[in-house]
C-alpha cells in the first residue's frame, strides 16, 4: 500500500515498488523542490491515497490533512524516479569511498617503494664505502708487502755478500739464505 511520511528532518516513501528513505536535503536534491512544511505544532505526516492523511504530534493524530493530497500523490508517482536517483547516489558515494581508499592504498604503495629506494641507495653507498676501504687496504697492504721484501732483498744481498767475503761458495751462500729466508713453493 502506497504511503508518504513526513517527518520534520526526513521524508519516507512506501510503495509495491520500494522504500524511499532520505533526508529533507537529499529530499529536496532528488524530487526538486520540498514537501510543504508540517502545520505548526504536528512533528508527522502519514497519507495513504484513498485512507488516510493524518497529521500527529508525539504519535498522537491530532488532525486530519486533505483527501486526495496532491502533493503526496504526485511524490508517491515519481517513487522509481526517486529511488534511483537514491542509488545513483549510494553508488556515487560507494565509487568515491573506494577511489579514496585506492588512492590511499596507492600512497601507501609509494611512499613503501620510496623507502625502499631510500635504504636501496643507502646499503648501496655503505657497499660502495666498504668496497673503497677494502681497495685502500689492499692497496695498503701490498705497498707494506712490497716494501718489506725490498728490504729483506736488500738485507739478503747484504749477507750473501757477507759469506762471500767470508769465503763461502755461490751455493753454500744461496744454501745459508734459503734456511734463514725459504723460498715459497712454485704455485
């Protein structure tokens, strides 16, 4: 059975087709103008075409509206008008609540790969430091390697020169310095 209820911050259709439920504002967007105000002193409308049209205050019927009631007929004609402008928006607002959250979600993806990039570039400079002191090192070390056996050469010379002043033979000289100083073994 088809139904208008008016309220003093809503309005509710009820028909075979659907309900309408909305505020005065989303109302007023939907239909295109209001319904006329409740009379002073009523907080309800309830007109059911062919029925009723009561007017109420604290649910208590307290008068009665015009029989038919025009306006309340032709809102409860434009119903299926209504409760799709209805969806249309529940949809809209749906769309935006999920673009918002992809949005959101696709801030949170970014500013992720942002800090991944950020500690990337900063394992790849400690890498790049390391690798450097590592380099120096060996640099180092070879430069300490090399001078070392340019002196041992040196105090080597010095002693085979020794023993053959001293009267040692070639061999017996190379015999002496391979016992203080082996050679390595051929790799």
């Amino acid at each position: 059975m088809p139904l208008v209820q008016q309220f003093a911050d809503r309005i509710s259709l009820h028909s075979d087709r659907g309900h309408y439920v909305a505020t005065q504002e989303d109302f007023r967007r939907h239909y295109g103008r209001d319904l006329p105000p409740l009379p002073e002193g009523i907080d309800q409308r309830g007109y059911e075409p062919g029925v009723r049209h009561a007017l109420a205050a604290n649910n208590s019927v307290l008068d009665g509206g015009p029989m038919p009631w025009p306006e309340g007929d032709a809102v409860l004609a434009q119903i299926d008008e209504l409760i799709k402008k209805q969806l249309d928006d529940a949809e809209a607002e749906l769309a935006a609540k999920k673009q918002k959250v992809e949005d959101e979600i696709e801030a949170q993806r970014k500013a992720f790969a942002d800090k991944a990039a950020e500690q990337q570039a900063e394992m790849t400079k400690q890498i790049e430091r390391v690798q450097a002191e590592q380099t120096e090192f060996d640099r180092q070390n070879k430069e300490r390697v090399a001078a070392f056996v340019a002196k041992r050469n040196v105090a080597l010379d010095k002693l085979a020169a020794v023993l053959q002043r001293a009267g040692a033979s070639g061999a017996e000289t190379q015999e002496i310095i391979d016992g203080i100083w082996p050679k390595p073994p051929a790799a």
